[in-house]
C-alpha cells in the first residue's frame, strides 16, 4: 500500500458546558447544538476521528490504524492501543474538578489507567483561569470535608490564562478548565 497524508475529521462531542466557537470559527462541521470537545486525532473507544481523504475515505481512524499498523511507524507494535489523543475544548461554563490516577495507584489497584495531559491556551476570554492543584497541603478530611460542604474551590489553586500559555497536568494533580476557554488538549 502506497502511504499517502491522511487528513482527519473530528468526533464531536456535545456537552451542557460545550460553545459553538469549533464549529463557527474554526469550520468543525456538525448536526450537534455545540461542539464542547473535537476529537481531532482520536483512536478512542468512545469516539474516533474519522479519514477523510484517500483510499480510507469515510472510515474510523482507528479502524485504519488496527489494520494498518505501519501508519503509526515502526515502533507501534510497542502499544497495545493508539497512544495519543488530541482534543480541542471550548469551555463556556466550568468543568467537573477532576484528579486522573497515577501509574502506581492504577498498578496497586489493578484498574483504571494513568493519564497525564496538557493544555495549550488557543483562545481565551480576559479574566479565565484554570484549576492545577492545591493552594496549601490538604489532609483527607479537610478534603473529603471540603467536598460535603461545597467548599472545594476555596482550597484550590487557581491560575489565570492567556492565549499561548501551555500547561502540563501530570497524573494525580487536581484540575479542571474553566469558563470561557479554547484550548487543545494532548494526553
């Protein structure tokens, strides 16, 4: 087979949070009300991109990729899954707190899957932020305490954002994207 510059279509992910700004600004075409993330470059169970182009037209990129694993080089028999996704995200409200388990959690547990990401701030309105981490050390009660009570984002450090920042989320660190950012997100 002749390799050739495989040219992707996003999954589209519609959300209660999710703007219109991928589909009006940047072209992301879809039937959905909003585009909150595009999946760009996505071998995901829960959504991958789609080829657009080429002897692949119209079929999943990870369809492909599982078929075709010398598209991904010579070292992709090193993965037992496609490794890499790319997502952008338009946040117009905020999103859920959430901490991803480190690698020793996952292999002390036997479940879930270690992920680490970062950010880079495509657009932004002026006084956005995000959540990465603590202020203060927290103990397991202040925290499961913060939690009952609403009280989580008084603990938390919040870091404001301008377009071009970039930003690395290392698995077991606190985080969310807040309102009114456009960012592209590889993890």
């Amino acid at each position: 087979m002749k390799l050739y510059p495989i040219k992707l279509l996003p999954f589209v992910s519609e959300t209660i949070w999710g703007g219109r700004k991928l589909i009006e600004e940047y072209g992301v075409e879809t039937e959905k009300s909003n585009a909150a993330e595009g999946w760009m470059l996505s071998c995901h169970d829960a959504g991958s991109s789609s080829v657009a182009n080429g002897v692949f037209a119209g079929r999943s990129f990870a369809d492909v990729v599982k078929e075709n694993p010398a598209l991904c080089g010579k070292n992709a028999e090193n993965f037992e899954d496609f490794p890499i996704l790319i997502k952008f995200i338009d946040a117009m409200d905020n999103l859920s707190v959430q901490v991803h388990p480190t690698k020793e959690y996952c292999e002390l547990t036997g479940k879930g899957q270690s992920k680490t990401e970062c950010w880079y701030i495509i657009d932004c309105e002026e006084d956005a932020g995000l959540i990465l981490g603590f202020k203060d050390k927290i103990s397991p009660e202040e925290f499961k305490a913060a939690i009952a009570n609403n009280t989580l984002t008084d603990y938390v450090e919040t870091v404001k954002v301008k377009k071009g920042d970039f930003f690395f989320i290392d698995s077991g660190t606190l985080h969310a994207i807040c309102k009114g950012i456009l960012l592209a997100e590889v993890q």
